[in-house]
C-alpha cells in the first residue's frame, strides 16, 4: 500500500463515518388499532384509588397510570387512615409490578426440589395438576391432610380461604413474622378486646413509648406519623411531650424528648416501677380506678418489693429520670404508654405490655380523646399464631401433611433455622405457592401458580387498627396484568368448582370481583340495582367505605378481673458468661419484616440511623467496640447458641454497651436478583422457643458473643461515619 | 487616531455582523445540512396530507383528535382510518396496503418526522390554546405530499418564539 492508497483509504473511511453519523435511526410512531374503551387519552394520567399491601397497616393510594402503565403511587387524601401520606415502602410497592424477578407464568418443577429448576405449563394444566392432589387428599379422608399458609386475612379472601381449607379437610395457618400474637392477648386481659388499641397520639399532651417504634414499623406507622405531627405542632398552646424507653434509640427514639435507655427485658419492670411512683405519689385517676375494676390497695400490694431503689438498679437508670417521668405521665393529661415490637418480643413480652396498659388505666386514658381507644366493633381478625405453626412442623415431619399450599408469607425466611421448618416441609409429598416471587418457601414448591401483584389485583382491606374508624379499604386493578398471572381467589374458587364443590355464599356470585362487589354492597347497605351500582362507582374512586364513627368504647367489657403482677424476669438464651451480649433484633423502616428486600428503591434508600444501604449491619456502642478493639466496617461474626452469622460493624453511640443491634429484613436465599444473596438473616441466630412456656417468638430473648474477623466488613453507607451526612450534602 | 478608532469600530461591527451572520445562516442551512430522509423520510404508506388536508380540507383535529385536550397530538388509530378506507378508493395501492396491516392487525409502522427529546415537556393542547396553531411548527401540511419538517426543532428556536410572544422561558417551563 502506497501513501495515496492509504490516504484515499482512510478518507474513503471518514466520509462513511461521517455518513453513517447522519443517518438516524428513526423513532417511530405506533398507532393504536382501535381506541381504548374506557375513553382514556393519551398523554393524560388517569388516578386510581386502592390500598396499599406493604404491611398490614392498609393505608389509601391513589396510583398515576399512563397509557396503561402505572407509573407513581402516591397517598390517598381521602383514606383515614393516612390522610394522604404514605411511606418509602408504599412508594416503592410499583417496583413488584415491573419487577424482572416476577414468575411470569405458571410453572412446574422439573430437577430436584430447591433447584429452581422450573418450566413452563399452562393454566389448565397448572389447575388441574393441584386440584387432582387435593382430589386424592380428600378421598383419603385425613384430618389435617393440607395446610394453608397465609399472612393474616380479613373479609371476603379469608372467607374463602377458611371455606377451601374446608372443603379440602385441611387446616388454616395464619402468620405475620412481626407478630401482634402477645399484643392482643395483653388487650384481651387488661381490655377485654381482641383488637389492637388504637393511640390518640395526636391529642395527647404526653407519650412515653416502651419500644414502639410508630414512627416506622409498629402497626400503623403513617398514621402515628401524622398524628405525632399534630401531637408535636398543631396545636397553639400545647406541645406534646415525648419520652422513649429502649436499650436502642431507633428513629422514633431520635425523634423524642428525652430517651431512658432502660436495660433489655426490663422495660415491664420500669413501666411497672412508674406505676409504683403513681401510685404512691397519688397522682392517679381514683374515681377511673373503680370503674376499670382496679383496686388501689391490691396494686400496691403487687408493688410491694419494688421500691423505686429496686426498679432504678433493674433497670439501669436513675431514681429521679424513672420520678419524673412517671410525675410527667400522670400530671400532663391525656398522656398515652404504648408497648412495642422489642418489649413484645421478650419472653416476659405479655405481662410487659400489661404493666405498660397499666399506666394507661392509672390515669384514666381510657376510651378518652387523647388516649387508648377501641372502635364498637370487636374487630375479630384471624390472628397468627406462633405455637400453631410450629405445631406444622411437627405434623409435616410425622409425614400426615400431604400437601402444603403458600400465599403470601415465607416462613423458610421468616422462621428461625432451629425450627426445622425447611427439613419438615421436605417431607411434604406436595407443595404448591401462589407467589410472585421465587421467595426461599417458594423455591421448594413443585408448582407454582402466581397471583397477580397488589396493582392488578382485586381485594379489601380492614386496616389492622382503625380505633373510632369504621374503614374497608377496596383494592381495584390499575393496570390490566403484565403477565400470565390468575388471581390468587379466582384460583381457588376455580379449584373448588373442578371439584364440583361451592363455596357458602361465595360461589352464587360467580367470579371474586363479584363476590367482592356484593360484600361492599353488604357493608354500605344498599340494596342491589342501579342505586348501588352508582355507590360502587363512587366507592372504587373514593377508594372504600369510610365511616367516621365518633363513638369510641367508653367501658371496660373484660370477662375477669385484670390482677397485675410485676413482670417477671426474662429469660434468655444462652449463658450470662460465654455469651455476654443482648441481641437486639429490630424491624427496619426499610425493608419491615423483609417482605420489601426484592425492591431495588428499597435496598438503595439509606437506614434512617445509620445511612447504611444494600445489607445488615451490627450495631455496637463505641465503648464495647474500643474494648474489643473494632471499627467501623469490620467484619465481625456474631454467634448464639443456636448458629453464628458474619456481618460488617457499624459503630453506634445511642445504644446501651452490653446490647448489640441489628436489623431485621434482609438475608434472602431467593427473593429476585436484589435481594438474593444479600446481607444475612438475624433471625438464624434465634432459637425458635426460648421460654417453653409461652411458645412465642422471642427475638430479643438471645445473647450473644462476637469475634473480629477482617477488617474488610463490606459496609456500604450514604454517610460518612463521623459525621452528619447532611453535612456533606451541603458540601456539594 | 479617529481613523484608528472608526477602523476598531467598523471591524466589530462586522465581526458582530458576520456572527449573527453566522448563526442565521446556521439556522438556514438547516434544510442543506439535514438530509432528506431525516426531513422527510418515506413512509410505509404513501399518505398524503395535501389530499387529506388540503384537498379534501378535513381539520387537522378530525385525526389528531388529541392535540386540544392532551400533550400528545395523536397519530390516528387504524380504526379511524380504515372506518373511511373500507368504502373509499379501495382499489388504490396504498389503500389496499392500509387494509392488508389492519386484517394482520398490525399497526402501520409510521417514521417519526417530528421528535422531541424525552426530556423537554411540549404539551400540544396548551399551545393550541396560546393561539399558536398547527401550521406555526408543522408548516403548511395542505402542500405537501408527503409530510416534512420544515422547523429545526431546536431549544433555540423554541425560545426565540417563548421570547417573540413573551412566554415564560424559565427552564422548568420545558423541563421538569
């Protein structure tokens, strides 16, 4: 090649470049066949109200879909109970709808079980697969042959879950990870009520909170968040005072007065310990006292061995921190004492929370604008039951379970390793789950058959505390479903019909949006026809029924007496001496129970204490990290009697030395690309029952030891550890 | 010194002039530098706005029935087409290729002549309401066969009008 060659070569090459520069790849225009229906424009949003299903809460959204795609969920203004507003996790539900991860049609397992190795078959095929093994189930005529997994349910899908396990002879097993199990059994004993209390935050002058955490996760955060703002602002004259008692200080805790880091387990004996004050002091509501059927000479009695000496040292606070904010409780009326998930989660969780119920009746916030409230109705909800699903266990390893049938929950997760839940579903001759996601119970199925998500879906929701208001929230599809999905109750009541079987006044009305639509009917009380069909109309856009009732319970209906007894010692597991650390496991206003870990949004927004993302951490009081000579972001591995776990360090000043905590949430085998593989699970570190006597979930009823391992943690923080994180956003 | 100063002057002035110059002539040679398929590219049918719009003189809105009450002016449903098509000049090639994607129940793959990027907000219907109409963009579609682009759509000529018309040119106003 000569010069001239090359230099008509290379020119020859710069005008193609430049050529092909110029010719576009053009966009084009695709027009619609026909134009939609429902007179819909394009290029303008249409709003849709339904209910949020993040956590049990049920809060209104109204969803902004364009051309068919949702596209932003925000609160709905209407909707008592979050009044418009809605949290991270609300916000981020649209990331399932569009999530990769989603199971997209219905599948059957192909390798061996845990493989994830599934394909593809139809609907009928999928239907009729599940329905033969009921078939042969039924004929056998075991008793608990099927059980049913599901969170807690209410209305019309409970109806007809209660109605399919019956008709196929098995059993309904009811769970929540973050369980209220201890919560309504206090309620039933001191209330009399099934229900969950509903708190007057907003007009109270004073709260105390024994680790309720209701700014970010306990059982209505959005609504206590609006409420405390009312609490702290709205009005002119009062500020409402706010004191948190906790080992850690979690952002609730940040956001109070003043915070009494009481010693883990302890917190029944201070709520106890501000009673005596009370008491003593005669600061309490007498004539109250008689009408809840208290006497004063009988509490004081029951106080007797604990002076406030004794309570101070128990506790590990002062003598003039625990008076004055038991004075503070019982002179700045209405005043409100909440028990929360930690104090729930101790072995001595129950009489915890009844000591804390007691401050509520001292002073006579009951039924009271500004204090505990209940709605007329005994909302009974099926509640979970720990003791009943670990009886499961046992039932599926004695090899009498034949099939196991999953929605919504994933206990594989959600259960502490020690149960042996895995190992006894193994032995499960069937199991199919009804999930989206190819959770770590999902994993194990042979057939899966996907519900739609939450946006596609049709459904109510009774919010899991509405105190003096009578709501049903409506969920209605905004989007037509993305995928080869069937509604989670269309598949059920189609399996009952394969069987020639009906449902008790369910299947006259033919599909779910039917049966839905009559029990609405049922609760407006309208009468069917073209009235009703107007108040259905108006019912999906306003988003449900919202019945302001304004009359709270003002008496007591309990069936005995409430004698109170200062909660007894927690017990823990694990020795005082090998394992000198409480572990703190606590639900994150992230990622809550962990049901949330598979959205992106979610894994990427900071921990509002500790700005760490995309893991867990292990928080540790820089004194203990000193002594133990580790830093910020190294890695440690925790171990408990019952497993050990390695995760980074985040040093962490507002947490008592002797208490290490972590976040729940995170730790999934499966549950989508985001979250598999990610962080770890605290809840293998647990053992499943600590005090035999009440089988319930302790989460704070463990000790722990630690031992530096590497400097290397993987931590991975929005801020900078010595510093506010706001600072250097200003430096930018 | 005064010669000195005229000649100082009188070389700005025409270095100012020769830059305006400069970028007018920019803006002129729009049409030399875009080439004609970008302009006016061939569609997969041979629709003719001068037949539809001029000829025939159907309103803009008839088609684009979005333009008035949304951002997007909306390019026709085959619907709206073929409820003419299946009794008009049915035998004409074009026609008959319209009726062959509607009974596949394709849509025509139409080429975008006008394109704004994803992140400028243009709503059609509030201009329309400014009194700014289809042509001040567009052109004069009732002469042309086949549709062109007679605008570079470009921030500056979008602002240039913003400013004629004493229209907000805040830079939220566009993008958001």
């Amino acid at each position: 090649m000569n010069r001239r060659e090359f230099l008509q070569l290379t020119g020859a090459a710069a005008a193609g470049g430049a050529l092909s520069s110029c010719t576009i790849n053009p966009e084009k225009l695709i027009p619609l066949l026909v134009p939609p229906e429902d007179g819909s424009i394009p290029g303008v949003a249409d709003y849709y109200a339904s209910i949020c299903r993040q956590c049990p809460a049920g809060c209104g959204i109204i969803v902004r879909v364009s051309e068919g795609r949702a596209n932003k969920i925000e609160g709905n203004p209407l909707h008592p109970v979050n009044k418009g507003k809605l949290c991270a996790r609300g916000q981020a539900a649209l990331q399932a709808l569009y999530h990769p991860d989603r199971i997209r049609q219905p599948l059957k397992r192909t390798g061996v079980r845990g493989s994830g190795e599934f394909s593809p078959v139809s609907w009928e095929e999928g239907l009729s697969l599940l329905a033969e093994k009921l078939k042969g189930m039924k004929t056998a005529g075991a008793r608990k042959g099927m059980i049913f997994f599901t969170p807690e349910l209410q209305g019309t899908i409970l109806q007809l879950v209660k109605a399919f396990t019956e008709h196929f002879n098995g059993m309904h097993v009811p769970y929540e990870s973050l369980s209220l199990e201890s919560h309504r059994k206090a309620s039933v004993d001191v209330y009399g009520r099934y229900e969950l209390p509903d708190y007057d935050i907003g007009s109270a002058q004073y709260i105390i909170s024994f680790g309720a955490d209701f700014l970010e996760t306990f059982v209505s955060p959005v609504r206590y968040g609006d409420a405390y703002g009312r609490m702290r602002r709205a009005r002119p004259t009062v500020r409402g005072l706010f004191t948190y008692a906790g080992p850690r200080m979690s952002m609730t805790a940040a956001s109070a007065d003043s915070w009494l880091p009481v010693k883990t387990g302890k917190e029944g004996i201070l709520a106890a310990g501000m009673a005596g004050v009370i008491l003593d002091e005669e600061l309490y509501d007498g004539p109250a006292l008689n009408i809840y059927g208290l006497n004063v000479s009988e509490l004081k009695a029951a106080m007797a061995d604990y002076p406030l000496k004794r309570v101070a040292e128990e506790t590990g606070l002062t003598e003039r921190d625990i008076f004055s904010a038991s004075r503070d409780f019982a002179r700045l009326r209405p005043s409100i004492a909440i028990a929360g998930d930690t104090v729930a989660h101790q072995t001595n969780g129950i009489d915890s929370i009844k000591a804390v119920h007691l401050l509520n009746l001292l002073t006579g916030n009951f039924g009271k604008q500004g204090g505990v409230r209940f709605s007329p109705k005994d909302l009974k909800q099926t509640a979970s039951s720990y003791s009943k699903l670990l009886d499961t266990i046992d039932d599926m390893s004695g090899g009498s379970v034949r099939v196991a049938l999953f929605h919504g929950v994933d206990p594989v997760y959600a259960l502490p390793k020690t149960s042996g839940f895995e190992k006894a579903l193994g032995k499960v001759p069937f199991i199919a789950s009804f999930s989206s996601f190819q959770c770590d119970t999902t994993r194990q199925a042979d057939l899966i058959l996907p519900d739609h998500t939450d946006l596609e879906s049709w459904g109510e929701v009774i919010p899991s505390i509405g105190g003096d208001i009578g709501v049903v929230g409506t969920v209605q599809p905004v989007v037509r479903p993305v995928h080869n999905t069937l509604a989670f109750p269309d598949a059920l009541l189609s399996l009952v019909k394969t069987e020639g079987g009906k449902v008790p006044g369910i299947s006259a009305y033919g599909d779910y949006p039917a049966v839905l639509k009559e029990h609405i009917r049922q609760a407006s009380g309208h009468k069917p026809g073209a009235d009703f069909e107007r108040v259905w109309t108006k019912t999906l856009q306003r988003g449900g029924i919202f019945k302001e009732d304004s009359k709270p319970v003002k008496s007591i209906n309990r069936s005995g007496k409430f004698i109170f007894t200062v909660p007894r010692k927690a017990v823990f597991s694990g020795d005082e001496k090998q394992f000198p650390f409480h572990l703190h496991i606590y639900p994150s206003a992230i990622m809550f129970d962990g049901r949330s870990a598979h959205l992106p949004w979610l894994q990427e927004t900071p921990d509002p204490m500790t700005t760490a993302v995309w893991g867990t951490w292990l928080e540790i009081n820089p004194k203990t990290a000193g002594s133990l000579g580790i830093t910020h972001g190294d890695l440690v591995e925790v171990e408990s009697p019952a497993g050990s776990i390695r995760v980074p360090v985040v040093i962490y000043p507002a947490i008592r030395s002797e208490v290490m905590a972590m976040p729940l949430g995170q730790g999934h085998r499966n549950f989508g690309r985001y979250a598999a593989g990610r962080g770890v699970n605290p809840l293998d570190l647990l053992e499943t029952v600590v005090d035999k006597e009440n089988r319930l979930p302790a989460l704070g009823a463990t000790r722990v030891r630690i031992k530096r391992i590497s400097k290397k943690g993987g931590l991975i923080t929005a801020g900078h550890p010595d510093g506010s994180y706001r600072g250097e956003l200003l430096e930018i | 010194m005064k010669h000195k100063r005229i000649i100082i002057i009188s070389a700005l002035f025409f270095a100012a002039a020769s830059g305006l110059l400069f970028i007018y002539s920019f803006e002129a040679i729009f049409y030399f530098t875009v080439p004609v398929v970008e302009r006016s590219p061939e569609q997969p049918i041979a629709f003719s706005h001068k037949k539809h719009a001029g000829k025939y003189s159907i309103n803009c809105l008839y088609c684009h029935r979005y333009a008035n009450i949304s951002k997007v002016a909306g390019v026709p449903d085959m619907e709206l087409c073929v409820s003419c098509h299946r009794f008009i000049a049915r035998k004409k090639p074009g026609i008959k290729k319209l009726i062959g994607y509607w009974e596949r129940k394709e849509p025509v793959p139409w080429i975008k002549v006008h394109d704004l990027p994803d992140f400028t907000y243009f709503p059609h219907n509030t201009h329309l309401r400014a009194g700014v109409y289809c042509d001040s963009c567009h052109g004069d579609v009732t002469t042309m066969d086949r549709i062109e682009r007679v605008s570079r759509i470009s921030m500056r000529w979008c602002l240039d009008c913003h400013r004629e018309r004493d229209v907000s040119i805040d830079c939220l106003q566009c993008h958001f």
